[in-house]
C-alpha cells in the first residue's frame, strides 16, 4: 500500500513537475540557500507528498535543490528520496551518480586518508573502465578485489566493504548486513550509491564532496529516465542516431574556436576535465619524471572548485604539493609565477601551473609577453642541470573565444592546456559539460588526460554532446552581444556612483579580444575602522543584489553563472565560488554577469534608486 503510494505520487510529479527541472542546471535562483540546499527542497517535497500534492504550482515553489546538478538537483534528489523511502533509508544515505567510477573512488579516498581498509566485491565483468591498477599506482588508493557470485559470498572483512552490482532495473536493492556501500551501475544512466549503516553515516557528506568536485550527479534527463523505470514506466532504448555526427559537430566548433588541431576531450562539467587534466598529468609525470615532487602551482583565490579540487588532490597522492600563486590586487601574476617557478625549478620538481585568464573575480589580465617570457625561461636546479619546463593550464571560462593555443598565439612556445566550463557561454548554460584542449607542445599529454576521463567516466553524455552541438556555433556572437551590453552597464555605473571601483578590462583589453561580461563591484564604504568600512560595504552589497532580484525576478539572478542566454547574474565570491578558499584570499565585492538578452535598461533604472538610496 505505501509502495503503491509512493510510486503513483511520483508519477504524477513526473507529469506536473516545472520544465526548468529538466532543460534547467539551476532551480529556482531566487530561492536559494546554500547551507540549507537538498535539506530544505526535500523537507518541503515530503510536505507535499504526504498531503499528495503533486500540482504544478506547488513544484514550482520548491527551492533549488543544491547547485549546477553537479552536487544535486531537483530530479537527482526525488530519484534518492524514491529509492531511500523503498529501501528503509534516510534520503542523505542514497546518492546518484552520472558516472560510475567515481561513487567507488570517493569510499577510497576518505578510507585512504582514515588508513582503513577497503574490500571491494562485484560480480559479473566490470566495464573496462574500471582500471584497478591505475587506480593503485596513480590515485594511491588501496584496496582488496573480490568477484564474487552474490552478496551472500563476501566474506567478513576489517574495514569497509564495497559491493558493485549491475543492474537494468531500477528499485529495491540487495541490502546485507555485510556491506557498507552498495554500488548499483545503470548502462547510458550512471550509477546510484547507497549507504547502510550509521557507523558510515560520516562518509555522506564527503562522498557528497567528490561528487560536487569531481564528477556531476546522475543528470536531469538522466534521472528523469531512472525515475520513469522506477515507478514501471518503460523508457525508450532507441540509440542517439545523431551521436557520431554531434561529436563531430562539437569537435569541429571546438577547434575553430580555439584554432587548434588539437585532440578535443568532453566532460561532463568543468571540474570533471580539470580533475582528468589533473590526474592525466600526474601520471604523465611518474612515469617521465619517477621519483620527482610535483608541484601544483595555484592562485589561492581563484574558483573555488579549483582550488578544493587541488588541493583534495594533493593530500592523497604522494610527493603531490600545492603552491600559492597570487594574482589579484597588489600582486602581479607574471612576478608570481617566475617566482613560485624559480622555487620549484631549485627543488628539481615537476610545476602545474592552473590559472584563469582574465582571474576571478577583480577581472585582471597580465601582461601577456612578460608572462610568456617568464614561462619559457630556461631555470637550473640546485646541481645546476636545466629544469623541468612547465605545463601551464588555462581555465579559460571567462573568455573562450580568446585563441592562446593557436599555432601564432601568445602561449604557443609553452606546453599549454586550456579547459573550459560547458555550464558558461558553451552550453548558454543549458548543460554543464566542459571541454580541452592542447597546444602543438602540450598535444602528447591529452592520450593521458582522455584515459583518466574515461577511468573516472566523466565524458559528456550524449544529449550534453547534442547540447553544445546546438550552441557552440553561436557562442562567439553571444560573447560579443554581452559584452557590449556589460560595457555599457558599467559605463553607466562608472556615471551614477563614480566612487565605486569597478574591475573590468580596459578597452584596449576588448581590442586584443578580451571581452568577458562579468565585472565585480567595489561599492564605497564608510565607518571609522576597517571592521566597519568592511560590515558596510558587505551590507550594501546585499543591498543592491536584493533590489535587483526582487525588481527584476525573470531576469536578475542570485548565482555564480556565468554565460547565460538571457538575464544577469548577481554574487559575492567570498560566500559561493570561494567558498572553500582561504578567509584571508577571499573577496567579499559583487561580481555581475551580464547575457546578450536582458532589459538592460530596467537594471539601469534599479541601479539608479540604489545609487539615491546612498
């Protein structure tokens, strides 16, 4: 009986659920809370499933449910709470996955840092993506590897035990005493983990942790199709016959756009490619470079995804560190980096440099020549033989259409790898997959980075593919389109509140062809010391970003987005993107994203009531 209501509930969500849940990475922008995220949709959704109150316009009212699908979404978050309820659980205790690896390698890292031990159990052949060795000599993670005919076959075991199952039907599972993770991997879906057990109930919200770094949730479109399994509801197998020619489409653009011949690789969001290259490149180096420190070399305030990522990276992998890079404010990153390079040159070790051009979020571009200059000088170790030149990986997010890596570009004498967030201008952010790329120097590194995205299964999934095939095309008009519509709003700032500073390229900049359309704004402040100037202007931050959304609630947003096709987008870095960032590093300024399609002139005039509110 509670089966069948649960079941026909959900079916009747699935009929009446908001669209933005399935052609949407964000829900609801204007109820958001961060802290609060899954908890507060699915406290609210419970509300509404036990007064069986499935009516659209009750779901529309749900807040966003985590952000950008990768840490969760509306319809990831009622696929977990359908199968907890089924199974006994709480909805914390199931968590979805778009790849099927990664649920596996988050139980290892946290064991690996807790020095306990691992059995992982399966039956049947695993994909051949679950490269093992690899997994032991690159990511260091250790482990015991049983097949196994049925659950009722593992043994007992000192440590966690992991049972992977491959299944096509979506339900209840084969819960046992004898397992901790249970690991069930859906073909073309992803891969649902559940926890059992309250002495694992600390592993949630790390395992939560490396899906939001690593990897993505099982997508929208994804869990809309597990959903429909899961209440009996057939769902079409009919295979992507456009996939080879959408690949093909969204390689093509890829290269045009950043004039490379380059080896395109596709993943399913930014950090997902960021984690490949990552990983790509420390296997390069142990095997060219054996026995050698790597140092991965990173501005502490950037991105925070980045910077987590990082430095999660470097705490489980040996002779892995992590080097400040300061870029922002009074530091210069072409100093920064010949200094931090003479460093590690001495020391004899391999340097990973990751860097965002223009940086987030003051928008500063270096010196390009001196950077060049600085990153192709020839250095000496401490014995004076010459040192391992870097590899320098540009997070071009902010400016994709910019062509460092072309065969003339800037960057061209430099071993180069750029990678870009799909969530931004590629996808107008109707889909979260990313993309890389390599310059002629750096193109014998990509066969790595690709082995490390298939080991992780973190390519795009082919509706992101079809996705970017749609949009990619007209991406270099839509960078052009918002940023004449960003320069404009903030010439207009620039003249109603000339005391505010604004960090945005300069003209000249523009010329060169940088033209993001995001800016951050230092609003003016008073109060007689720094811990009053600093709690005003943090006030008046919140002020302005209020006004807008509240006036302008179709087109002003509370997100960290960036790229969108309509619309403006409204953060403070300190509090969203470096969120796990160094208290000193962070910025509490707004940071404004501006699309080629808002009513720019309805800002202006919100912007102005603010301005005599001063």
């Amino acid at each position: 009986m509670k089966e069948n209501k649960l079941l026909n509930y959900i079916e009747n969500v699935l009929e009446n659920m908001p669209a933005d849940w399935l052609r949407l990475t964000t829900h609801r922008l204007d109820i958001y809370n961060e802290s609060l995220a899954k908890t507060q949709f699915l406290k609210q959704f419970e509300a509404l499933y036990k007064d069986d109150n499935s009516k659209t316009s009750a779901l529309c009212e749900l807040p966003t449910a985590f952000d950008y699908i990768r840490l969760g979404h509306p319809l990831s978050s009622v696929l977990e709470w359908g199968i907890a309820h089924l199974n006994g659980l709480e909805p914390d205790n199931v968590i979805s996955f778009s790849s099927k690896t990664i649920p596996v390698l988050a139980v290892l890292r946290k064991n690996l840092l807790e020095n306990k031990n691992t059995q992982i159990n399966y039956t049947g052949e695993l994909p051949d993506f679950f490269d093992f060795e690899t997994i032991r000599r690159v990511y260091g993670y250790k482990f015991e590897l049983k097949q196994v005919k049925s659950p009722e076959d593992i043994s007992d075991f000192n440590g966690s035990t992991i049972f992977i199952a491959q299944h096509h039907k979506i339900g209840t599972f084969a819960l046992n005493k004898k397992i901790d993770f249970l690991i069930n991997l859906y073909p073309s879906l992803g891969s649902l983990l559940l926890v059992e057990g309250e002495q694992n109930e600390d592993y949630i919200s790390e395992i939560q942790h490396v899906r939001r770094r690593e990897t993505i949730a099982m997508t929208p479109a994804d869990s809309f199709s597990a959903l429909q399994q899961f209440i009996g509801k057939s769902t079409s197998t009919k295979k992507n016959s456009n996939k080879e020619i959408n690949k093909k489409n969204v390689i093509g653009s890829i290269q045009k756009i950043t004039a490379t011949k380059s080896n395109v690789q596709l993943g399913s969001c930014g950090l997902s490619i960021q984690y490949a290259i990552m990983m790509g490149l420390i296997d390069d180096a142990l095997e060219k470079h054996p026995g050698k420190d790597i140092k991965i070399i990173v501005p502490p305030n950037c991105y925070g995804g980045t910077n987590d990522q990082a430095r999660r990276v470097a705490a489980c992998v040996k002779n892995v560190e992590i080097l400040d890079l300061p870029v922002d404010g009074d530091n210069d990153m072409v100093k920064s980096t010949d200094r931090v390079l003479d460093r590690v040159a001495k020391e004899g070790a391999v340097p990973y440099i990751i860097a965002e051009i223009p940086t987030n979020p003051r928008v500063e571009v270096p010196n390009l020549e001196d950077l060049k200059a600085v990153l192709s000088k020839t250095r000496k170790t401490a014995l004076e033989e010459i040192a391992i030149a870097p590899v320098f990986i540009l997070d071009q997010t902010f400016c994709p259409n910019v062509q460092f890596l072309s065969k003339d570009g800037i960057l061209s004498s430099i071993k180069n790898i750029s990678y870009v967030s799909g969530s931004k201008f590629p996808s107008g952010g109707k889909c979260t997959a990313g993309y890389c790329v390599a310059n002629q120097k750096a193109e014998a590194l990509m066969p790595s980075i690709k082995k490390h995205l298939q080991l992780c299964d973190n390519e795009a999934t082919d509706l992101q593919v079809a996705i970017l095939a749609e949009q990619l095309p007209s991406m270099n008009q839509r960078i052009q389109d918002a940023y004449k519509n960003t320069r404009e709003f903030v010439s207009f700032i620039e003249e109603k509140l000339p005391t505010a500073k604004i960090n945005f390229v300069s003209e000249d900049l523009a010329r060169q062809g940088f033209t993001p359309s995001v800016f951050s704004l230092d609003l003016p402040t008073k109060g007689n010391t720094n811990e009053e100037r600093e709690k005003y202007k943090r006030a008046l931050n919140q002020k302005l970003i209020n006004m807008m959304i509240s006036e302008i609630p179709n087109e002003s947003k509370y997100c960290v987005s960036y790229g969108q096709l309509k619309g403006c987008y409204w953060t403070i870095p300190a509090t969203s993107t470096q969120g796990t960032t160094k208290e000193d590093d962070k910025d509490y300024i707004a940071r404004i994203s501006v699309s080629p399609n808002l009513d720019l002139e309805h800002h202006k005039k919100v912007f102005s009531d603010f301005v005599k509110q001063l």
